[in-house]
C-alpha cells in the first residue's frame, strides 16, 4: 500500500543525488565564469588565505588581528585543504569558490524539490533562475567568497534538511549535530541567528501545539523534539564557551556598529537603488515577502489534512520546518537591522542567504501548482 505521507517528507529521494550534483555543478561553474577578479581577490576575501597560508609556514599568529568571526571551521579547514596540496591562492580561491557555491546549490535542490513529479519541474525553473541571477545580481557573488558567512548558511540549510528527513534522530547522530553546531558558533556567531534561534522559537512552538492537538502529538514525537533541542541548547552553550576561549587567547576586532536608525536609513536606501539591479532585486524582496506570508498562512492556518497530504497545498513542508525557513529568512535581517549591523550595501552578506533561500522556496511553490499533491 502507498504511504501518502513518503513523498512529502521524503522528496529528496527522487531524483537521484548524482543528477542534482551535476545540476548544482554546472550552477556553480556558470557563477564562477561571471565572477569577477576583483570580487575574488579583496582585501576581505584574502583574510582566511593569508591565515591558512601562515599556518603552512609555522608563522605564528600572535600578531594577527582576526575577523570578528574567525571563520574557523568549516570555512577555513575547507580553504585548507584545497589550498595546501596546490600552493596557489589564485587557483585554490577558485576551487574553494566552486565547491561552496555547488554545495549551497545542492541543497537548495534538495531541500526545497517537491514531492513526485513535480520535482522536475522545480529544476527546469531553478536552472535558469538562478544562472540569469548569478549573472546579474551581485551579491549572488558572496556564495564563492571564503569568509562570508556562506558556510553558515549551508550548514542552516542542511541542519534544517535532516531535521526533516531524520524523524527518529538517534542518540549519535544527535551529538555529531551538536559538535557541528558548537564548533560553527566557535567560528561564525551569526550561525545562532541562522540555526539556533529559528530552531528553538520552533521546538517551543511545537511543544505548545503537543498540548493542544492530540493528533499533532501523535505524529510529532517529543523525543524528536528533545533531541533538536539539545543540539540547540548544549550546542549553543558549548560554541559560545569555545568563542570565549577563541577571544581569550586569540586579537579578535570589533564588529562595527552605527546607530539603530543609521542603520535603517542605510537599508532602505540600499533596498530602493536595489543592489546594482532594482528590477531584479525588487522582484526577489517581492518573492521573499510572499513566500514568507505563505509559510506563516501554513504554520497558523493549515489543517492537520493538509500536513497529511490528503489536502491540496503548494506548500509541502510540515509545521516544524515551515517554522525554521520562515524564522531563519527573517530573523537575520531583523538583528542586522536591530543591532546597528547593517551600515552599506556590502552588509548584505548578513542576510543575503534569506534572499537566496527565499527564491528556492518561491520556485517550488510555482512548480506545485499545477499538480499539487
């Protein structure tokens, strides 16, 4: 007998891995044709090179003073291992750029795929999407940058991938996530607002909807929710604990900071010129807008049937995960804004992942119309 629910938690199952790591491949490379060497050789894409190229020659870094995220892991060890068996920055910064933008592409195929037939579909308008926007939005740029928060946002978008695939998370598993979690807060704080944030406003919204709707409870295990909710917790705890002893020993600057309505005055002139394509950039804010109000009609008014399946719906992701996508596309933006962060065009890379993110959700929400489960 078919279980009408595989698909909806499952569709990352079909089509197979290796096509869309072809598809998420050829993405990269058509980004890294367009990008130019000026993007990928400034003074702050060079921090995590100069580090890497340092520690190869047993120089000590007593006198460096580093980011205000140090970038640590895995931004650095992955700039280490390409760079270390080549020798060449010009090369290695390359490759490193390939393979971070590849992997934000993959798992925004798979993350965002709908079920059954429709994945398709989703492709035939992610492929091209995304190349006329790697061509001509700019800060679709950041994704081959080491040092730009862009392994923050794999990692969020992956956490949030096997939060929904794995409904039973065993005991291992849940420790290798919070490891994971622990050591990318050491390294990138704004994983929290990212990751942690989301996932906790999420668990407590779940807990609370365990108590009100018995057949919510029966579907939602709290042993699922207490395992998320240590990675989350002890995660965070531990990553802050290790950034104290990162501070502690290591020259870390500031982060800089302007006034809250500075910083407003700054967003909004920067989200009226649009970031180098207003036409572009406005339809994608329009998408983000929209998607958002989607996931929040779903997590507030969706019925039971419709999370089952046996209800129409262009939305296809359960209560938990339509929770994490909405919190983490508008919660970077919100602290960017909030604590004074957000100071020209190039603070951007804060939230540029929401956008990014955004637009996936949007094409899949397309590609489900037609034919929706």
């Amino acid at each position: 007998m078919h279980d009408s629910t595989s698909t909806r938690h499952y569709p990352e199952k079909n089509p197979a891995f290796l096509s869309d790591l072809l598809l998420a491949a050829l993405l990269s490379i058509i980004g890294l044709i367009c990008i130019p060497d000026s993007a990928l050789f400034q003074s702050d894409v060079l921090y995590i090179p100069s580090i890497v190229e340092d520690l190869s020659r047993s120089v000590s870094l007593s006198g460096w003073s580093f980011s205000p995220a140090p970038y640590f892991f895995p931004d650095m060890l992955l700039y280490a291992m390409v760079y270390l068996p080549i020798g060449d920055h010009s090369i290695a910064i390359r490759i490193y750029g390939f393979i971070q933008a590849a992997l934000v592409f993959l798992i925004l195929i798979r993350m965002f795929s709908p079920p059954g037939r429709r994945a398709p579909i989703y492709r035939l308008l992610f492929i091209p999407v995304t190349s006329v926007l790697l061509i001509y939005q700019d800060f679709y740029a950041l994704l081959y940058l080491p040092g730009m928060h862009c392994m923050a946002l794999f990692s969020t978008l992956f956490l949030f991938y096997r939060l929904r695939r794995e409904e039973n998370i065993t005991s291992d598993r849940s420790w290798l996530y919070l490891a994971l979690t622990a050591l990318i807060i050491a390294s990138d704080r704004i994983f929290i607002a990212y990751f942690v944030l989301p996932l906790s406003i999420s668990i407590l919204l779940a807990l609370r909807l365990r108590k009100r709707n018995p057949e919510y409870a029966a579907r939602v295990p709290s042993q699922r929710l207490a395992h998320w909710a240590r990675v989350a917790g002890f995660g965070s705890l531990a990553g802050l604990g290790l950034f104290a002893i990162i501070r502690a020993v290591l020259t870390l600057e500031r982060p800089a900071r302007i006034g809250i309505l500075d910083s407003g005055r700054a967003m909004v002139h920067d989200l009226s010129t649009g970031f180098s394509a207003p036409i572009l950039f406005w339809i994608q804010l329009g998408g983000l807008l929209l998607y958002g109000a989607l996931l929040l009609q779903r997590l507030l008014f969706a019925s039971e049937k419709e999370f089952r399946g046996e209800r129409p719906s262009i939305l296809f992701f359960g209560r938990i995960s339509s929770s994490n996508i909405l919190l983490f596309l508008f919660i970077p933006i919100v602290l960017a804004l909030l604590s004074g962060g957000y100071i020209d065009a190039y603070s951007i890379r804060y939230f540029a992942g929401s956008i990014i993110a955004s637009n996936a959700g949007i094409l899949a929400a397309i590609s489900n119309l037609s034919r929706r489960p």
